[in-house]
C-alpha cells in the first residue's frame, strides 16, 4: 500500500521484521537474523529504539500487534509510545490474531487454524487460545480508532464491535508484475508455494498432486515450493499456468493475487461469503474446499479447459486490476483514516 498512499502524495514508512525468509522490503527493520537469546534482545532493543525515536505520523496502520510474547508486556509499551506520536491509530484484520482464533473460526465451515495448531505448531493447542491472548486482543481492539479487515475471514471475530470499519481488500501494484502468456506447452504445470503447510492446507494439495500425476503424468506437472524469499518466488511463478493458493480459507491472499496479476489460473478460497468485499461480483479464482477430490478436479478442468488460458488469464489479470488497485486501496485507507 505503500506505493498508493506515494502516488496521492503521501510519506509512508513501512516497520517490520522483513517476515523471515519472505524477505518482504521494509524501510525499517526491526528483525535480526541472529536466533536464541540474542536475536531476542536485538529484536527487543530494535524495536524500543524504533519506538523512543519514531518521528511523528498522522496516522499508525498496526498489522500485527503481537511483536513479542503477550506475557512480556512490551506490546502495550511499545503501541502506547508510538500512540503519542501519532493522533490515529487503525489495527488490520489480515492475520491471526486471538479474537480470529478463538471466535472468528466458529463461524466457518473449515478453517486454517485447526491444521496450523497440529502441523505447523506441533501442539493441540493453539498459543492464540490462551486468556491472556485474548484479553490483549481485545485490549488493543478498543484502543485503536478503527479495525479494518481485509477480507470476510478476519471480519468475523470483530462482529459487533462499534469501530470496525468496512473491509478493504488487499493492494496489489499492478504496475510492477508484468502479465505473461498462459498456454500449455507439453504439461499443464501447476504449482503450491507454502511456508506454513498446516494453515496453507497443504497435505490436501499434495496428495491431490500425487492423484495427478500418478493417473496423467503425460498431463501434469505439479511443483511444491516453500520459504522461499518473496522475488525469487514470483520469479519461480513465471512459467506456470496454474497456481493453487489454499485449501482453508474462504477468501485469497497476497498469492494468488500476485498470480491473478501475471495472468494465471488461481485455485483458492472464493466461497459466496467472500464475494461480499466485491459487491457479487464473481471471481476468477476456482474455489477449493480442505479435500484433494475437489483440486483433482478443478485441475482436470483447466486441463479440458486449455484452450481457455489465454481468456482465463485476462479475466485474472482484469479482475485484481479493478478490485485490488493499490492507488484505489490507498485512497479507501486515507477515507476511513480520515472519517471520525
């Protein structure tokens, strides 16, 4: 979003930890590589320096309040002295988050966190369920100006509360991802990039891949990338025509709009509740349900469907155009910014 709010004559500075082996840019970068105690105290003192010298903002967009344990206290400390520089501050609904854990998914037919807790964590628990997590989150829920969703999903666990605002989808700078040709030469190649396999819903993909190219190898060509930086991932992306984002989500991420973008086939979350940010409108994205049969056979007909590529790959391309303009997100963000 950063690139919208600059095209409407803005200053943003992004804050972040580069988010591991994504390697996402950020202006400044409160993460180490250094692990164990002292990566903790790095991050820590990075993160109370950014905090005592921060210059002053108009308004604070926290994507994730949780940069340390909720036990240690610093998250409150560090979101109440950069409150003081800055008269608004708005909290987006994009991640996990304890309202989402231990309320938005009971709303949900399926749902990532179930797998993430098991496959991802290890545990039976999820950290998120804990009281703790949940008094922190809606502590910092009632002390902001405004929850901004980005999609039906983190909707759910905020229902009722007076200063949720509309949800926004995410932005996509379609001026930096080049559309490419989508046509099959030889194989239908398909690919699952992953780093969090329980939350992505991954063993459902893979063993759909295993059904594929057990019964058509002559057809299929299935790839399975994980924790790769985020340029070399969109790089890998290049020379696919079918990208499968997730199996437990009801709605699409920052993946398949990048692959929207370059023009491919997206298997994803495109239930009816999801459509509701785009007025009805369908979407181009084939949705996908947390079983193989259903990729299998979504796949299969894009396969018959080949001819189509082309004409899918516009509609993609067309479609993340109109709904996820970054200069149009930046605009929805500095309204509900600047509305009371």
């Amino acid at each position: 979003m950063r690139d919208g709010l600059y095209v409407l004559g803005h200053d943003a500075t992004v804050v972040g930890t580069g988010d591991g082996t994504k390697a996402i840019p950020v202006d400044w970068n409160i993460g180490t590589a250094w692990s164990g105690g002292a990566g903790t105290l790095a991050r820590i003192a990075k993160a109370l320096h950014f905090a005592a010298t921060a210059p002053d903002a108009d308004v604070l967009q926290v994507i994730n309040p949780n940069i340390f344990p909720v036990g240690w206290g610093l998250n409150a400390r560090l979101l109440r002295r950069l409150r003081r520089s800055s008269p608004r501050m708005f909290l987006s609904g994009c991640g996990d988050d304890a309202l989402f854990v231990q309320k938005g998914i009971r709303a949900m037919r399926y749902n990532p966190i179930d797998d993430a807790t098991t496959i991802d964590l290890g545990l039976t628990e999820h950290p998120l369920s804990m009281p703790d997590e949940l008094a922190w989150n809606e502590e910092i829920a009632d002390f902001v100006d405004g929850y901004i969703p980005v999609m039906h999903e983190y909707e759910l666990g905020y229902a009722g509360r007076s200063n949720v605002r509309p949800t926004i989808p995410l932005p996509v700078n379609v001026e930096k991802i080049a559309q490419l040709p989508n046509r099959v030469d030889g194989k239908l190649v398909v690919m699952h990039g992953a780093g969090r396999l329980g939350f992505k819903g991954t063993r459902h993909v893979l063993e759909a891949f295993r059904i594929l190219e057990e019964k058509r190898p002559d057809r299929f060509e299935c790839m399975h990338l994980s924790n790769l930086p985020i340029a070399e991932y969109l790089k890998m992306m290049t020379r696919v025509n079918v990208v499968v984002d997730q199996t437990n989500g009801y709605s699409c991420g920052m993946n398949a709009l990048f692959a929207m973008a370059m023009g491919k086939v997206v298997l994803g979350g495109a239930e009816p509740e999801s459509l509701s940010i785009y007025d009805g409108e369908r979407t181009p994205v084939l949705n996908i349900t947390p079983d193989a049969a259903s990729i299998v056979s979504q796949i299969e007909a894009v396969w018959e469907a080949q001819h189509r590529l082309s004409e899918m790959g516009d509609e993609a391309r067309a479609f993340v155009e109109k709904h996820h303009n970054y200069r149009r997100i930046a605009e929805r963000y500095v309204e509900e910014w600047r509305r009371p």
